[in-house]
C-alpha cells in the first residue's frame, strides 16, 4: 500500500480498521482537554474501562462476604488464579497446565532460575544479551555470585557487531554451539526493550537445547506484542510481567511459563509454599509438599486478588481480540509511523536513524541525530507520551489495542513543529 502523510489519508486508515472500536475501551490521560498520543504502552499500558468492575467486584465482596470471599464469591478467589491461565495461554501459545500467575517478574526470573539454573564444575555457563533490562543484570549477577561463581567467568553477553544496533541471529547461535557443554542456561529478553528487536526464539531454543542447555526467555516485552508458541517451540520457561502490552496496571502480577515435560516432577529443584500444593489436600495441613500437576506448583502464597481482577479484565480483551489481530494491526500502523518519520525527516535538517531492525514488534527506537532532550520534552509538553532513553534515543510504541493511525500522523506534525520551532 502507498502510504500518504495527510491528516485524510490517516482518518481512511481508521475508517477501515477492524479493531478501531477498541480505543473507546480505555481511558486516555488528557493533556489541553485532548486524548494523549500514547506511545508508552510498551512500559505501562492504558486502562481498560472494564478494569475498574473487575476490581469493585472484588473490593464489594470482600466487604459483604470477608474470610467467605474464599468460597462464595461470584469468583471465588482461592482458585481465582486458574480463570487466567487459559486466556494467558492463547496469548503465548502455551497449554493451560504450562502457565501461572504470580509475584512479580523479577521475582519469578529469580523463582525459575532456581529450578532451571543447577550449575555443576562443567556446565555452568550463562548467555544473556549484552546490556540486557538492568534488573535481568542483577537477577543474573546475584544468582551467579549466590552459587559461589564469579559473574566475568559465567556469564557470557551477546554482542552486537561494531557499528550494528542489533543482535544478529547466526552470532546468538555461534555463541551457543562454541560455549557447547559448558553451557547451562541461555535468558535474553524474546523482544529486546531498548532497540525493540525481536530475537528468534525458535531456532534459538533448539540451538540450546541442541547443546543440552535449558532456554528461558524473559517476554516483558513480548507478551501482549508479538505471537509466541512457547510450547512448540519447546521453551523451557519463560515469564513476563502484566502492565506493558498487557494492560493490567502498574507493578502488577507476573506470568510464568513451565513447559509441561517439568511438571509432575519431585525432583525438580524449587522453592515451594502451600499455594504450589493440590488443591485437594492442602486445607488438610499436611507436612509433606503435593506439588499441583501444573505450573501452579511453582505458587508460594495465596494470590493477590485484587491484583489478578486487572489481569483478568485485560485478558479477556485479549481473548476476544486475538493476537492474530492485533499483530495485524500493529504492523500496519508501525509501518505507518516509520512512513511518517521518514516524511518528517526529509522535511527538517535534522535526522532520524530507526534503529530497530526488521524484525520487530510495536516498537521503534529512533535516534534522534542533533536533537537533545528539549525535543522530548517540546513532544510531551504538546501531548505525545514517548520515553527518552540517553544518549538521545525516543522509544515509540504505538499498542494496536488504543493507537490510531491518526494519532501517528499527529505525532509527525508535532515532531516537525518542535524540531523547526
Ligand atoms: C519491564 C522489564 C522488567 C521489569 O521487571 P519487574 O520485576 O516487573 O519490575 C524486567 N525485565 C525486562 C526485560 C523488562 O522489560
């Protein structure tokens, strides 16, 4: 399709997309009484209308019903946990045992690793991508240094080649084969956070799992943007966290990924509480640990209710959307705004490098030659939410679930006006 960079072109994009109705879902910060241009769903997604009834329901039977809750609420929440699983499933391309929510996501990395990361005197080897989301760092470091290793020996960053922005496929693969049976665990982030890259995931995990590593992937930006068959393409584990793509509030629980040939397990390492017991015994007290027959056995605590009615909201947008339409939609309007950045470039003196590759989900990272953070700023003060990452790189996630094609060619003008001033 020819794009055009017109304000009538973009309206006729809208006119005919199918999931157009969605963005009357959500609530929009305003900024001069005007819905925002919203490009950070890739860091805390907007709030679903519904949002607000999943979590009064709740808050009203707490109130009315208190310990009864447990049981006699409409859901009742000693097994509210399980309404997720299916949904979080089709949105990862996973069996329904294959998933749980809890904690958050780091925590759950640090919960995984202790499953999956069992180093011995040979195999003790990590790779990870270089300059990996700093809490991967940490979790990485201090899991490394809790097994007594020192972090320079273990852990072994992919590296982009001089002068790329991106990780390329056959350099992750090279890696793999030469660190070969050293090699214990490979955990990169499936859709990179500071150059939107998405990795590929197949044949990255066969490559470890050629070499007898486990593969796990962290999919906090992946989950909710890109399609994933985590099952099929026989992952290990993976977890993500719920308020990026996925629209489930700030801070909120994490998904966690086990492929089912770890389940029903007992000698699997792990660290256990009652919630990871069954369900059918576990009000008996009993001392001995009955893992559940699902990732569920990886729960330690009864959920946080009131945090799983956002999740549930979202998940049931997801579910009667489909990422297949989503996706659809987001490489559209994505190829839109790249479109448009290069109309606006050609247009002022200074300029742009998208520094996402190809392969790519909802987000591009944009460097912006000879412009310094007065631009972001100019950007934000006139409505368009982006994020700055130093030295001057704007990340523009444009979620299909609320994003217009619209709200695109509106970004290009206010890029355009704060650059000429
Ligand atoms: C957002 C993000 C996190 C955040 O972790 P929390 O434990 O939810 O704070 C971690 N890793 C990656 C790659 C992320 O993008």
């Amino acid at each position: 399709m020819q794009f055009q960079n017109t304000l009538d072109f973009a309206r006729e994009l809208d006119e005919k997309d199918a999931l157009k109705s969605y963005r009357a879902s959500f609530h929009f910060p305003q900024v001069d009484g005007k819905d925002v241009i919203y490009f950070t769903g890739n860091s805390l997604g907007l709030q679903p209308k519904i949002t607000r009834d999943y979590v009064d329901e709740i808050m009203t039977s707490w109130k009315e019903l208190a310990v009864e809750g447990h049981f006699k609420a409409a859901k009742p929440w000693w097994d509210y946990h399980e309404r997720l699983a299916a949904p979080l499933a089709r949105v990862v391309g996973a069996k329904t045992n294959e998933i749980s929510v809890m904690n958050t996501l780091t925590v759950n990395l640090h919960l995984l690793m202790v499953s999956f990361y069992r180093p011995t005197a040979k195999r003790f080897k990590i790779i990870c991508e270089e300059k990996a989301f700093p809490s991967d760092q940490y979790m990485l470091d201090s899991q490394v240094r809790f097994h007594g290793l020192d972090p320079k020996e273990t852990l072994v960053p992919i590296k982009k080649r001089n002068g790329e922005h991106f990780w390329r496929t056959e350099d992750v693969l090279e890696k793999i084969a030469e660190t070969g049976d050293t090699l214990a665990l490979v955990l990169i982030g499936g859709v990179n956070y500071y150059n939107g890259q998405v990795f590929d995931m197949k044949a990255i995990t066969a490559a470890g799992k050629a070499v007898g590593a486990f593969v796990g992937w962290d999919l906090a930006h992946a989950a909710g943007n890109i399609e994933l068959e985590l099952h099929d393409w026989n992952v290990d584990f993976a977890a993500w966290c719920s308020y990026k793509y996925m629209n489930s509030g700030p801070g909120n629980a994490s998904g966690v990924f086990i492929h089912q040939r770890h389940l029903n397990k007992t000698d699997i390492p792990r660290f256990e509480g009652w919630w990871g017991t069954k369900k059918e015994t576990r009000f008996l007290m009993k001392p001995n640990f009955e893992p559940i027959d699902t990732a569920d056995a990886w729960q330690l605590s009864n959920p946080p209710i009131l945090s799983l009615a956002p999740y549930l909201a979202s998940l049931e947008m997801f579910d009667k959307v489909g990422m297949k339409a989503l996706v659809e939609k987001r490489d559209k309007i994505v190829a839109y705004l790249e479109f448009v950045l290069q109309e606006i470039d050609k247009e002022v003196e200074s300029s742009f490098e998208i520094i996402t590759p190809e392969s790519r989900g909802c987000q591009l990272s944009v460097f912006l030659h000879g412009e310094g953070k007065p631009l972001f700023e100019y950007l934000m003060k006139h409505g368009v939410i982006t994020d700055w990452r130093e030295p001057n790189v704007i990340r523009l996630a444009p979620a299909p679930f609320y994003c217009s094609f619209e709200d695109m060619y509106r970004f290009g003008q206010i890029l355009k006006d704060g650059i000429l001033g």
